[in-house]
C-alpha cells in the first residue's frame, strides 16, 4: 500500500495511458469506401469520351506504301541472320537408348567421354 500512496501519478498516468490503449483498439475503423461501387457517371463519360475521340482520330489515319519507296527507308541494311534448319531429334528424348545405338561422327568429344572403351 505505501508504494500506491508514494506514486499516485504514476499509476494514474498508466492508468490513463491503458484505457487509452483500448479504447483506441476497441473502436470501430474508419469506413472504407466499398470496392464494388462504380465510379461516377460523370468521370465514366469523360474517360468514355476522349476514347472515342482517339479511336476517331485512329480510324481517319490511311496508310499506304509510300513509306517504302523513300531514299532513307531504301538505305537502310539489313543485318539479321539466317536461320540454318536443323535437324530434328528423337520423339522422345528421354527414352532409354535403343541396343544398336551408336555415336554419331558428328558428336563431340565432350558427349564421349562417357562412353566405355573397347
């Protein structure tokens, strides 16, 4: 009792401070705005607006080959690289070799340095 008596404040201090605590955790959130509301008419109609706008501005744009008969498309060179057909392989290649298989000559010497030796 007399360590209440010495430190009153203190203990109505924490006192304060605990009710405080829970009735900030035992209140009600602050209402959020529903997700599945729709925005307003008024924003949906602008936005639908400057869309039709562009798509109008789209639909009047012609195109024609005039772009590829001009001197500076003419210079341009091409520096892509032919693709070489390979062959295909197996159908499945995991499936376990078959008994008269062979290395090829064209394999390389790192996939034969498993293979055993006469």
């Amino acid at each position: 009792m007399t360590f209440l008596s010495q430190h009153k404040l203190i203990a109505i201090v924490v006192a304060i401070i605990v009710a405080s605590g829970v009735w900030y955790g035992l209140s009600a959130p602050p209402a959020s705005p529903d997700l599945i509301t729709t925005p307003a008419t008024g924003a949906t109609n602008l936005a639908g607006q400057d869309l039709v706008a562009t798509l109008l501005t789209l639909r009047a744009v012609k195109l024609d080959g005039t772009i590829f008969n001009d001197p500076s498309f003419m210079a341009l060179k091409d520096f892509s690289t032919e693709i070489v057909p390979e062959p295909v392989g197996r159908v499945n290649p995991f499936a376990p070799l078959q008994a008269g298989a062979s290395a090829s000559d064209n394999t390389t010497k790192s996939a034969q340095i498993f293979t055993p030796r006469d």
